[in-house]
C-alpha cells in the first residue's frame, strides 16, 4: 500500500482536484484507491457528492478516539465512492482537533497508526491537506511514504514551493524517516509565457524531483468538482481527465522507488536555458502552423473509415480553444489505409521510439521522427489484428498518453492497445 500525501501550504494550487481525479484515474486502472481527507474545509466530500449532513462519522472521530479504549475503526467512516475508490470524509469539526489533543503525545501518528489497519485493503491511499502547516498536514506527513506537492505555473509559485519542500525536510529531519518528494504542475497554460517560463524554470531547478507528467489548466475540472464528479464520469474526454490519466498511469509505473536526492539545482545562467517549445509572441501562429503541419501528415495517410477519429481540418481563423483541440486530437495512434500512424507529444525528449508486438519489442527497431516542436511520429504497415505498444522515451518505457486502451501485461505495467479492422 503506497500512501501518498497531497500537500502544499498555498492554498488553492490544486491538491483537493489532484486528489479527486488522480484517486478516480488509479481505480479506473484498478487499483483499489482510499481518499482520506484532512482539510476541514471537507471539499473531498463536497466534490463527490457526499452530503455533509450525512456523515455521521469522519476523519475527526478516527483520529480522536486512535489509542483509546474504543477506537473509531476507519472502515466506520468510509463510503464507497465507486468500484476500487473509497473516501474517508472530513468535516468542519475536524478544525478542532488540533485543540483537543494539545500535549497528547505522538498525536500526529494517529492517523499512521489507523491507515496500519487497512494496509491490505488498498493499493493506493491519497491524503488531501489543508493549506496550513498544523497538526492536520503533520499528520498527512508522518503518515505518507511518498508527498505530492502541486505547484500551480502561476507567479508566485517558485516562491511558495520553497517554503513547503523546507518544511518536509524539517518534518523528514525531525522524524528521521525517509518520504519521497515529488513535485506537480498544475493548472499549465500553454498559451501563457509565464506559464511556459515558470514550466522551464521548474525543471530546471527541480527537474529530478518533478513528475514528466503536468495537469493543464482546463475549466471541465473545475466544473466537475462544483458538480460533485470526478472528471473521469464528468467529461472522460476531456484534456484534463487525459492529463491524470497520464499521471495515475506515471504513478503506478514508478512504483514506490526513492527519486534521486532532492537537492535544488543551482540555478542554470541565463544563457543556458533552453528556449520555450513554442516562441512567445507568435505563439498561436506558430501551434496552428504546428496542427496544420499534422493535419497534412494525417490527410496524406489517408484515414480510414471506423472507430479513428477524423483528421483534424484547418479553419482560416482558429480560436486558441480550437488549436488546443486540433493539436490534442492530433495524438495517439490511428488506422489508415496502409497502416497504423502513431503521433506522440514528447517536448523536450532525445529519442522516442516504438516497440510493440509487431516488432518483437524492440525499440531499436522503430525510431520515430521529430515532425516539430517535440510532436514525433511513425507509420508502420500493419494489417487487421490486435496490437499491444509503448514508447520508449529516452529509454524510459510509457504507456500512450494519449490511448485510454489499455491492458496490463504480465509484468504488472501497462500496454497501450490499437486495433486495426
Ligand atoms: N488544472 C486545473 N484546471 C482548472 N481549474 C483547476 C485546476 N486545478 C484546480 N482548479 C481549480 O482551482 C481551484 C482551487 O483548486 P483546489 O480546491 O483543488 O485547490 P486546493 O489546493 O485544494 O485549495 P485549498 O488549499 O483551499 O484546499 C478550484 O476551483 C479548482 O476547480
Ligand atoms: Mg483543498
């Protein structure tokens, strides 16, 4: 059971959205997922349309009575959220806590101790955080093998960042436990040059710690959650249910292993950073040229009629909303006439490469080819059947983030699947 905390002092970058859709995208992998939510403000509940008036009991009453004669058992205050996705909600009451246990002893190890007693019951359990530093977020901490922190690409991020990686390291220091630190985008504008530079600053000061994977900012999230559904029921076709999608899969392929030392970088001379994938001014110009570039790619292939989505049409005056669409469109892998093509976005990366079953899984055997601006692509001629595939991207094997197919091989990862008719 990998238990991870979603934690960051700066309020609204995202950690009660992170834990709603990532914990919805790990069971819909199948992984039987638990959400305990530490934050009074009780936003889990709200965002899944758990009634407030309906919890009888919460986190509050668990943590409370841990260590007494008569312990609240955390499956007394578990709904069932949907098949592999359980929630432990919080509630207001939760707020006083902190008072009510004042000099009792090892107080932020209750919630350890209560998660020890479902260890079998769960693969995951993901622990959303208030954004204060107090007993709450102590507690999510001594309990967490593993800490999210979401960083939101906006202006103030780098700063508020700092200031939470310090406090896990005091916490880490002080409980001489070792927990893995794993920094999020979230809420990524594309669109925006301080999104796009804060992005490239982010990897560039912290780029071991970081997922690869990031979450757009795309308003169906906000959505869902005012309507109490993780994105994955609200709009599955969303970008941002692709985007933890991506994640949840991440996740599970790196396991629980320790990421290298989490030491800042010292900061790269201005000469050395890398130029944004797309440049600043022309930057719609230049992401239209990008989805007509790909559109002619796919029109000279020729899709076939069935289950591929259609080639995406140039429009003489796209809205920026558009050009998002056409490009994420754009990815995946597709049948045509003479075979299948397969389009990956991997900014930034050396080498892709594809390895399947038509190849014998080995990546050597199909380099893809850099189209532009980190879009790489390969056609390859395969008939009707069946077939499994990953990239190989700079040698790290990933699942297709953009092909919600999927099945899981005999080593425990994921295939992503194409079929051809
Ligand atoms: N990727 C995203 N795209 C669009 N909206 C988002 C995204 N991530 C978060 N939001 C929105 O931003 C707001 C704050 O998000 P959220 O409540 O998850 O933050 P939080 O860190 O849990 O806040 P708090 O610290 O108050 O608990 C919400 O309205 C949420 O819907
Ligand atoms: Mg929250």
């Amino acid at each position: 059971m990998r238990i991870i905390a979603v934690a960051n002092q700066k309020g609204g970058c995202g950690k009660t959205t992170i834990v709603i859709n990532l914990a919805a995208c790990l069971a819909r992998e199948g992984q039987r997922t638990l959400v305990v939510d530490l934050d009074p403000q009780g936003h889990c509940a709200l965002g899944l349309a758990v009634p407030e008036e309906q919890i009888e009991v919460s986190i509050a009453e668990v943590l409370q009575t841990q260590g007494s004669d008569q312990p609240v058992d955390l499956s007394r205050a578990t709904w069932q959220i949907s098949s592999n996705y359980d929630l432990v909600p919080a509630k207001t009451n939760l707020a006083q806590l902190e008072q009510k246990l004042a000099g009792v002893p090892n107080r932020e190890g209750r919630l350890a101790l209560a998660l020890e007693m479902v260890r079998d019951k769960y693969d995951f359990v993901l622990i959303d955080s208030p954004p204060t530093i107090g007993l709450l977020t102590q507690s999510a901490l001594h309990a967490a093998d593993e800490v999210i922190v979401p960083v939101d690409t906006g202006y103030f991020s780098l700063h508020g960042l700092s200031k939470q990686l310090d406090t896990i390291r005091e916490l880490r220091a002080s409980h001489s436990r070792s927990i893995r630190v794993r920094i999020l985008a979230n809420l990524y504008d594309v669109r925006t040059k301080l999104g796009r530079e804060i992005l490239a600053e982010l990897r560039k000061r912290h780029g071991d710690a970081m997922f690869s994977s990031f979450v757009n900012f795309n308003t169906k999230l906000k959505e869902s959650t005012s309507l109490g559904q993780p994105i994955t029921e609200y709009d599955p076709a969303s970008s941002g249910c692709r985007d933890f999608v991506r994640f949840a899969r991440e996740l599970i392929a790196i396991g629980g292993e320790a990421p290298p030392a989490f030491e800042p970088r010292p900061p790269a001379r201005a000469a050395a950073a890398p130029a944004p994938a797309i440049a600043d001014d022309s930057l719609i110009r230049r992401a239209n040229a990008l989805a007509d570039d790909a559109s002619r790619l796919l029109a000279s292939t020729q899709t076939l009629l069935g289950p591929g989505r259609p080639a995406p049409a140039p429009s003489p005056t796209p809205t920026p909303e558009e050009t998002e669409r056409r490009i994420e469109m754009i990815y995946g892998a597709r049948a045509v006439t003479d075979g299948v093509v397969f389009v990956l976005n991997a900014l930034q990366a050396n080498s892709v490469r594809l390895a399947g079953d038509f190849n014998g899984w080995n990546p050597d055997r199909a380099p893809m080819m850099h189209l532009r601006d980190g879009i790489y692509h390969l056609k390859l001629p395969l008939g009707p059947g069946r077939y499994r595939y990953r990239y190989v991207v700079d040698g790290r094997w990933i699942t297709d983030p953009a092909n919600l197919a999927v099945e899981t091989n005999p080593y425990g990862d994921l295939n992503s699947v194409i079929e051809v008719r």
